[in-house]
C-alpha cells in the first residue's frame, strides 16, 4: 500500500534531522520514505519525474496512519544547488 505524506521534516543540515527521520520511522503507526532526502520540492526532479513518481516513493507497512520524508534542502529553496 502506498499513501501521499502528511508530513515533511524540514531542518537545516546537521541540526538532527536523521535522527528525527530515524525515530519517526521507527514508530509502527509512521511510514517514512525508504530514501531520505528525496528533495523533490527543490530540485528539478520535480519537472523530469512528476509528482506520480514522488507518490511511489511511499511504500506504507501494515498499521501505517501516517506517511512523511525529510528534506534539508527544502529550508535553502530556491536558492539550492
């Protein structure tokens, strides 16, 4: 099965955010997206790949309620490299 997140974690890098991406998915009622970093919303995979391919980045288990990823380069937007 797989859902849309309903959440990002967005945070500067080296601020934890791997740890909180860690926790999070962890949690047998949260889905995390098996790549973190996925950076769709500030890099131009947005254009080439297109919001069907972001979907499946979320693979859910079973009891899943939640479904999130974590990006760093999100907090630079739109001046990101």
């Amino acid at each position: 099965m797989k859902k849309t997140p309903n959440f990002i974690i967005i945070g500067a890098a080296r601020s934890g955010t791997t740890s909180l991406f860690q926790y999070l998915d962890a949690h047998p009622q949260i889905s995390m997206s098996p790549v973190k970093e996925l950076n769709f919303f500030s890099r131009n995979i947005y254009e080439t790949k297109g919001l069907s391919w972001y979907k499946r980045q979320f693979p859910c288990r079973k009891g899943t309620v939640v479904v999130g990823e974590a990006s760093t380069s999100y907090t630079t937007y739109p001046v990101c490299s």
